[in-house]
C-alpha cells in the first residue's frame, strides 16, 4: 500500500441522544446520507452486524469495511484498498468519538473531521 501511515483521534459533543447517535452511525440508509459524497455499494444491509463487508468510494479510490466488532456503544472495522487500517467509533449521550489508523495517500485526519462535523449537522437537521 502507498501511502503514509496516519492516525487519528477526534471526540465532539453533539446535541443528539445516544440512540440517534447509535442509528446514524449503524444504520446504512442514514449514514449513507451525512457521508454524502462518499458513495457505497449496493446490497448493504438495514443495520450493521459484525462480518458485515462493504466498499465505499471517496471519488474513485474504493475502501472495503470489515465490520468486526458491534456493540451498544461501540462500532470497530477493519478497512483495506484506499486505506489498509481501522476505524472506531464510541458514543454516549451528547457525544462521539472516533478512532483512526491507517496507510493510505488520503489525508485521513482532514476526511475524519469533515465526517464527524457532517454528523453534528445531520443530527442537528432531525
């Protein structure tokens, strides 16, 4: 993998509950909708369950997700293409946190806190 290896650790306040959090970040059909323009493949399940695989797309660089580990508050996925790495995520009540590793030419930071803050405002519209 070409790249260099990043990493990254971010944790926002939200004015959301834990559910909607929890939703936002499980369920396909809505976190399809604040990582606009990230695009995904088809098929994807209603929510997502450890063994789960999906490709997205940043423009044309694909990344394949793992889902590895799910939990009430927590969500860990293996990524490999785009970025050979991981990610995880944490939430509670007003609040979230997420947690990245990886190789990749993709500035991993900058994608990071632009989803994060993508997710604030998507709470925020509902």
């Amino acid at each position: 993998m070409l790249g260099t290896f990043q990493q990254s650790n971010l944790r926002i306040e939200i004015a959301a509950s834990e559910q909607k959090i929890s939703d936002s970040l499980l369920c396909p059909t809505q976190f399809q909708n604040w990582l606009f323009p990230q695009s995904f493949s088809a098929g994807m399940p209603e929510r997502l369950c450890p063994g789960t695989i999906f490709t997205s797309w940043i423009g044309p660089i694909p990344i394949q997700h793992q889902v590895k580990i799910v939990k009430p508050n927590e969500l860990q996925m293996l990524m490999s293409k785009g970025v050979d790495g991981y990610q995880e995520w944490y939430w509670g009540e007003g609040w979230v946190q997420s947690r990245l590793a990886g190789i990749s030419p993709l500035q991993l930071n900058l994608g990071q806190t632009l989803s994060l803050l993508r997710l604030r405002m998507f709470l925020a519209s509902q």
